[in-house]
C-alpha cells in the first residue's frame, strides 16, 4: 500500500508526466473511454463474425471497436485543447509513423519490380499495411484518452473480465468441452474459403485443442493470454496480490494446454520475474506450483482422450517437456529446415540481407513460402538489416520509456522483453495473419501504461 502510495506521489510531483482537466474535459471524451472500453472486451474473442472479403481479413470485434474508437475521436476532437498524450506516447507515435512510411517505401519499391502481378506478396504486402494502420490508430487514439483512477479501476475490471473468459474458453475447447467447430460454424467452412480458419471446424471434428475464442494459432494464442494478464497486473498496481495471483495462475494452465511452447515458456518466464519482486508471497507461489504439478500430472495419466488427440507427441505434457531439451534439432518442428531455406534465399543475392526482397514478399519466396517463424530473420527477409535496425531502434526506445515510465513492476516492459526472447520461434511482432490484432492490442497496452496522470479539477 505504501509503495503504490510513494509511487503515485513520485508521478503528481512529475510535471511532465501530470495532466491537469477539467470535469467538463473528462466528460468530452466519456465516449472515447467507452470505444477504449469497447476495444478491451473484443479481446475477449477474434474470431472473425462476419467473412466479408479474403478469410485473413475478415471482420473481427477487434476490427469494429478500432472503427468505433476512431469514429469517437474524430466526433471528439473539436473539444481538444490540450492533448492528453504523454510525452513518451508522443514519441512512440512519430517511431510508429516513421515505421508504417518505410513498410510502405518497401512495399512500393517491391512492387515496381515485380515480375509476377499475381504474387502472394501483393496481396499480403497490402493486408500489412492495412494492420499497421489499424494498429497505429489503436496506439494513437488510446493514448489521448485520459486515464482518472476511477477509469482504471474500469478498464481493471474488464480486463479481469477478459482472462478469465479467454482461458475458460481455451480449457473449453481444450476438453472438446464447446466443441471447436462450433466457434466457427457462422463462417464459410472449406479450406478454399476459410483458409487457416477451416482448422477449427476439422480439428473440432477428432478432439479439442486450446484454441478457445482467439486464434488458429497456438502461438498468437498464448501471446493473447500473457498480454492480457500483464496488462491486468499493471491496472492492478499490486493492491490485489492474491487476485494477481490466481489469475497469473489461470493464464499458466491455459498457456499450457495451448500445445505453444514458445507462449507457455513466455508466461512461465512472466510469473517468474513476478514471483521475484513478490518474495513474501513465496509460500503462495510453492502452493501454486505445487496444484500447477498436480494438473499436469493428472492430464498426462491417461484416459484422458482429447488430450492425447490434441498433441503430435502423445500428450501435452510430452510436448511441454520438450523445453527442456530445445537445443535438440528434433524439437523444432521442422523450423530448422525453414531457417536454412530462407538464408540460402538471402544468400543467392547478397544484397537481400541489405534491404530485403520486399515488404509481403516472404511468402513469394523458397519452396513453399510462407513466414521464416523467427521474427528477426522475417524482418531482414523482407526489410533487410536496414528493416531490422529500424525494428531494433523502435524496440530499444519503447523498452527505455517503459522502464523509465512504467508503474508498479513495470509487467508491460517485461512482457515486451518476453515477447522478444519468444520472436526467435515465431513473428509475434510482425502483422502477418497468423497474429491478427495482438500488435494492436499490445499497443494499447503500451499507451495505457505510458499514459499521464491525470489531476482533475472543477
């Protein structure tokens, strides 16, 4: 209680990082927080409601609280007088524009030169723009928005809301308990039309999977729950440990029936550095851990049918222990085959390590195209390492205004810096479709925990 009391008077005493309002500015942008609101909750389930255009695009809640939030801004900005963006915000959103200009050289570039009109990377090199502009509005309109105490107890609540939701659904579907077709039985089924999204009415048909409301990918799933559960943390400025702790708890079981290596050794990693700065919670984490062993062991003891449906190596348990050994080649998935391919592309043109083959191009490229699944080397494949030095400016200074900014343990710093070590098995910062809105998400987390303190006045 005291150290959320020395922080929050470290922040008043900050002039920089203060904004002062009136009741009446507060009361302007009540539909703007409502949109914020709006956008928090459709976290709650991705899953495309309407396939209007290509399946990657389909429309999602995510996709229409983004235009609700915009719209609000855009009705709201007459009242404007004083932006409520923090400087750090401010900073974050010129990187940001910066970064959507030189995806858009890259894709104009690639395309100039383009021999076959009918190139995968036409289409998916629009589809990227498209998410960063959507994503940039996320970050953009969230961080005018003023955050009073009373808001964040709000948006607090929802996201509480949120995980828990999220990781019944994932324990649901994971059980075949909601059978996972039945998630997508609104959307056209064969796999000529729904592409990845068929995976839920096939896969539904054999056995559950820890796909819950989010995504057909495992990893883009487990990403969704450690973001929402750092976000939560940071909302609740640790006034509610034992809450805290329940609901890291929840996300740690759903993370590993996800089947996700990668997002459960990403958690895993996050409850840790949270046990650390909590030392006199140590008897709850034991406790914890201890129920955590006792579940898995549980599931791994058989006549349990969907579990061993669900996992490629016998069980889930089986395929979560594999972290141990993650230097055995084995281990990869074949991801080691893809890496090789990809760099022997690099290495056919020296000048693609540079600046790249364009930006939607990777899927134009190998024997069967598609993601290198390790972010850095997606990023020099379509940017080059003058694409990967931007992304590592970006990164460096987003990291430096969290540290330097963030409340509490600093849970959204963290999680970037978790998000990063897990890039190098997945695009997890990268708008490809396999990650649908979680960079729009992320976003809006990073503004709302750079966000100015809000003093209102009469």
């Amino acid at each position: 209680m005291n150290t959320s009391l020395n922080i929050s008077q470290k922040n008043i005493q900050s002039p920089n990082n203060l904004a002062v309002i009136s009741t009446s500015s507060v009361k302007n942008t009540q539909w703007q927080f409502l949109a914020l609101c709006l956008y928090l909750l459709s976290q709650s389930f991705t899953i495309p409601i309407l396939a209007i255009g290509s399946w990657a695009t389909w429309l999602t809640f995510p996709d229409l609280a983004t235009s609700v939030l915009f719209l609000t801004f855009i009705l709201s900005y007459r009242h404007k007088k004083l932006s409520a963006a923090s400087s750090a915000n401010k900073k974050i959103f010129v990187m940001l524009i910066f970064v959507l200009l030189c995806c858009i050289t890259c894709y104009l570039i690639y395309f100039s030169n383009l021999i076959d009109p009918n190139a995968n990377g036409v289409r998916l090199g629009i589809y990227q723009i498209y998410r960063l502009v959507e994503f940039l509005c996320v970050f953009g309109v969230t961080a005018q928005i003023p955050l009073t105490p009373k808001r964040i107890d709000v948006l607090k609540q929802i996201t509480n809301f949120v995980l828990i939701f999220v990781c019944l659904s994932i324990i649901l579907t994971f059980f075949a308990i909601v059978p996972l077709g039945a998630l997508t039985a609104h959307l056209p089924q064969g796999k000529d039309i729904a592409g990845a999204w068929s995976e839920y009415a096939r896969l539904g048909k054999i056995g559950g999977r820890g796909w819950g409301t989010i995504s057909y990918n495992h990893g883009c799933v487990a990403a969704h729950v450690t973001m929402i559960a750092a976000l939560r943390i940071y909302l609740g400025l640790g006034k509610q440990v034992i809450i805290d702790f329940l609901l890291l708890f929840l996300s740690l079981i759903a993370c590993f029936i996800t089947e996700s290596r990668t997002g459960f050794l990403g958690i895993l990693l996050f409850v840790i550095v949270y046990m650390l700065t909590k030392p006199r919670n140590t008897v709850i984490a034991i406790g914890l851990a201890a129920l955590l062993f006792g579940i898995i062991a549980l599931t791994s003891l058989g006549n349990l049918d969907s579990v061993n449906l669900v996992s490629v190596q016998g069980s889930v348990l089986d395929r979560q222990t594999t972290l141990l050994d993650a230097g055995n080649a084995e281990n990869l998935s074949g991801r080691d085959n893809i890496w090789e391919e990809k760099v022997q592309f690099l290495n056919q043109e020296p000048w693609r390590w540079i600046v790249g083959t364009g930006f939607g191009s990777a899927w134009d490229n190998g024997v069967d195209g598609g993601s290198a699944h390790l972010l850095f080397l997606h990023i020099i494949l379509e940017n080059g390492i003058l694409g990967l030095l931007i992304f590592a400016i970006l990164f460096y200074k987003m990291l430096y205004l969290l540290y330097q900014n963030e409340l509490y343990i600093k849970p959204i710093f963290w999680a970037t810096v978790i998000f990063l070590i897990t890039s190098f098995t997945q695009e997890i910062f990268y708008p490809i479709p396999a990650m649908g809105s979680f960079i729009g998400f992320y976003l809006c987390s990073v503004a709302i925990a750079l966000r100015k303190d809000v003093k209102v006045i009469k």
